[in-house]
C-alpha cells in the first residue's frame, strides 16, 4: 500500500536559507503540505501552514525535538559559517556532526523520508574537501535506515543563492577581470525553481526499495565558468573585459575575489576549492522519467532570476527569543577506531591525560563519572558525568562541575561518536562556558584544549599502527609454507628453527 502524500508535515532544516524559502513558497502555492521550518532564530510566519521550530541543530536532543510530528525531512544545511562565539575544527567534521544528528533524529522519529540537496560528485578520485565533506554528509544521511534521496547540483541559478550572487557581484564591480586558468572548468548550471519542483516529485514518489536514490539536477546547457559570467553581464547590459591568466594562484584568486564579493572566507574558500572539477552529471543518475521534468533554459533562467527571482516567505524574526548559541564548539576526527566502542575510547583517553600532565593532573574514576583533580592541591578541575542515552556509537559525558566550568552549567557536552560505518569518529566538546574570563579562557584554556585533544588523536593513530605492524610481523613469524617437492627436508627444519628462535 502506498503512503499517503497528499498532505504531509515536512521539517526543513535550512528552511529560511536560499533554496529553503523558494522551496516553502512553492509548497504553500502548490499542495496542501504544512511546514515544519527549522532555524536558529524564533519567528512568527504570516501563514498558518508553517511552523516555526527553534533548534540547535548541533545538538541530537534538539534535533529529536525538532523533528516529533514530522513525515518527512528536508536537509538544505551547511556548517560553512561560524555559529559559535569559538569554534575549532574543520568545516567537514561540523558537517558530519550537523547530518549525523539530523539522520538519527529522522530514525528516532521513524521519518519515512530524507530528501537532500549537496553538490554534483565528478568521477575524479581526488575530490575537493568540500566536495568530500558533501559526498560524507550524503552518505551519513542515508546511514541510519530512513530512505534517502540526494539530489546532485551544480552551481544553482537564483538570486540568493552564494555562488550565483559573488558572481553578480564580480560583474557589477569589475569592468576588468583576470580570470584563472580554472574559471574555464564545465558546468551545468539549473534553475532554482526547476530544482524546487524536483523536490516536490521526489514528496510524492516513494524512494525505491534500495533506500537510496541518487538524481544529478542539471539545467539544459553546459558551459564554463568563464561562459557564465559573460552571458551575465549581457543580461545586466555591462561591457566586461575577460582576460585568462593561466598562472594566476589559487590563493591570490581567492583573496580578490574575497574583496570583490564580500562574501565570508569561511563560506568562499571551501567553494573556491572546488571549483577545478568540471561539475558534470553522470547518466545513470537521471531523474525518473515519471517525475515529468523539464528544465528551462539558462538564458531564461538568468533573465528570471534578474529580473522576476525575488522570493520572501513573511516572517518576522523575534529577537528576545533567539535562541542561545554555544559559546565554545571544538571538534577533532579520529580516522582510527580499529573496532573500538566509543566507550573502549573514553577510558583510553581517561587514562591516557594524567600521563600527558604528570605531575600535575590525576584522573578519579566514579563508575562512568570522571572527575579531573590539579594534583599538587587535590583541586577540582573538571567534573564530567556519563548520560544514560550513551550506546556503543556515542559516548556522552556532560560536564557537571568543576573550577574550569562556570557554575550555571548545566549542558556542557562531551562527547564521543563514530560514524555508522565506523570507519572515524569524532571528539566533541559543545556547549561549553568556561569560567575563565573569555580572553583569558580564548588564548590559554581554549587552545590547550585543542591541543590536547589533537595530540591524543595522535597517539591513537600511533599506538595503532604499532599494534597492527605488531600482528604483523606475529603472523609472518608463524607462518609455515606449505610443503612440496622443491623443499628438501634439511631446509623445513632450519624455517622451523628460526621461526621458533624468533618467537
């Protein structure tokens, strides 16, 4: 029996970003769905079909929360810009931690559906890392048994949309652009709308029975950068001088374009990055023909989204219930479990700090509660209390007391977690506020902590390439080859000799 789609509870994390508010405003012009809309800041929407969520998508708990009620959820999330007053870590591993929540609240929730909207993945090996950190965040999405569809774009046509809108921005304020060598690099550019009403295909046709569907949403034309920025400025009526310089650096590109466009380096470098792949579909990651697609062609595309684009969902923002971010966010990876729990990895890391602070720090261990004591005074530091919710995959500690802690924390979380393939994990410290006054805290607590935490994934890495060189050579030793007639009898028993002497 197929489910019913014709009025759904849909929860959009990003809903009142780019794509999210093109995405609401056609839902409410063209079904009956209501919308639950995710976003860090309270609001209070003029229509009565959406609800406004407040969540911290950083955090499981209130991802859970976030999704209750909802049939389907839509993730239009990136973790590109800074959302915190400190944060340590790469983009990708925020990334990871921002899908990983939103796919086990999906589960927890027993969502029937997760539609994502990423990047186009070219064939190449070597991708960009925000190519990869895409690709995870895809993969992550699907990893928790709520079907999957990942929708593949290239550069989206639109006005608001980051890359289209640095492009307007060059256009508008350079009569004369040096362009690098790999602004020649091929695209598919699609329109907003088109890409919105894919979204609306994939609401009503159930994934397959797989749990995954891969669709590349391209427009009708390829082009290159280059090709782009030109037909752009035909449309806004601008004679721009195009130059190539194929020895132009990657770094000196980014900087000016960074000056032109005014865009943040923490979003503009990652899609800068990228942008020596050509970003071209594959064939057999077409859309199903019973989706009725049709795409419209770049040149009307730029002319709406120039002239008519301009979509709004009405929504007034209420500022005294913005919720609360998190002072400090540092994350590291772990690329080496080899089978541990979670657990097996906290008790590692418990016993492994007091050997890197000898004589200072001592470690007391109350059941799963640890407790981190400056030694020469026997003075409380650190108070961290293992949550029940903990499981082989997540170990969360919440940081209960201590001097380093201020003294009205109450959701300070530490935490362990490995990824559903459990080929990495990472190491979490969120909502944390420190005691310390904050530049005090920001230029001595913080960055020992980060430290540290880099230096223990270090000696994990380490220790396990020694044990694995260990097993090693322990089989190579045992090994006895096999008899045959080109072994004479005398030479068996001198690998036997050896072998044992070894042993």
């Amino acid at each position: 029996m197929t489910a019913d789609t014709s009025s759904l509870k849909i929860g959009i994390a990003g809903a009142f970003g780019f794509v999210g508010q093109h995405l609401m405003d056609f839902i409410l012009r063209h079904t009956h769905h209501r919308i639950c809309a995710l976003s860090r800041y309270a609001r209070k929407p003029e229509d009565p079909r959406i609800e406004c969520i407040v969540v911290d998508l950083y955090s499981l708990e209130d991802s859970i929360a976030a999704l209750a009620g909802c049939d389907i959820g839509i993730y239009l999330v990136h973790s590109m810009s800074p959302h915190s007053r400190l944060m340590q870590g790469d983009f990708k591993d925020f990334d990871f931690l921002l899908a990983d929540n939103f796919a086990r609240a999906a589960a927890v929730q027993k969502l029937r559906h997760i539609i994502y909207v990423g990047g186009i993945i070219p064939k190449e090996e070597a991708l960009s890392p925000h190519l990869q950190s895409r690709l995870e965040v895809e993969e992550t999405l699907g990893s928790h048994g709520v079907p999957l569809t990942a929708f593949r774009c290239g550069l989206i046509i639109g006005r608001g949309g980051t890359s289209f809108n640095i492009i307007l921005k060059l256009v508008d304020r350079l009569p004369l652009m040096l362009l690098p060598q790999w602004l020649q690099t091929q695209t598919e550019p699609v329109f907003v709308r088109d890409l919105v009403f894919a979204i609306k295909q994939a609401l009503e046709h159930p994934t397959p029975s797989t749990g995954k569907r891969i669709v590349d949403l391209v427009g009708t034309q390829t082009m290159s950068h280059r090709d782009l920025i030109h037909k752009i400025a035909k449309f806004r009526g601008k004679k721009r001088i195009l130059i190539s310089i194929p020895f132009l650096a990657l770094g000196i590109s980014k900087f000016w374009i960074r000056l032109i466009s005014s865009a943040p380096k923490e979003l503009l470098y990652p899609l800068l990055g990228s942008i020596h792949h050509h970003m071209l579909s594959q064939k057999q990651h077409q859309a199903p023909i019973e989706w009725g697609l049709t795409y419209t062609p770049i040149d009307l595309a730029i002319k709406y989204a120039l002239v008519y684009d301009d979509v709004h969902i009405r929504a007034v923002r209420l500022h005294p219930k913005t919720i609360q971010l998190s002072e400090v966010r540092s994350i590291q990876r772990i690329s080496h479990l080899h089978g541990r729990s979670m657990e097996a990895v906290v008790r590692v890391y418990a016993n492994w700090m007091p050997l890197v602070f000898l004589p200072f720090l001592k470690v007391e261990h109350h059941g799963t509660n640890f407790t981190y004591l400056f030694r020469p005074l026997n003075l409380r530091l650190i108070q961290l209390e293992a949550d029940p919710c903990s499981e082989y995959t997540r170990y969360l500690l919440r940081v209960t007391g201590g001097l380093l802690a201020r003294s009205s924390q109450q959701r300070g979380e530490f935490e362990f977690r490995c990824a559903a393939n459990q080929r990495f994990a990472i190491i979490l410290l969120q909502r944390f506020k420190p005691a310390l006054p904050w530049p005090i805290y920001k230029f001595s607590q913080a960055i020992v902590h980060n430290t540290v935490m880099h230096a223990f994934v270090k000696y994990l890495r380490v220790h396990d390439e020694k044990r694995q060189n260990q097993t090693t050579t322990k089989n190579v030793l045992k090994f006895r080859p096999p008899k045959s007639n080109s072994h004479s009898a005398v030479e068996d028993s001198n690998f036997e000799k050896v072998s044992s002497d070894r042993s």
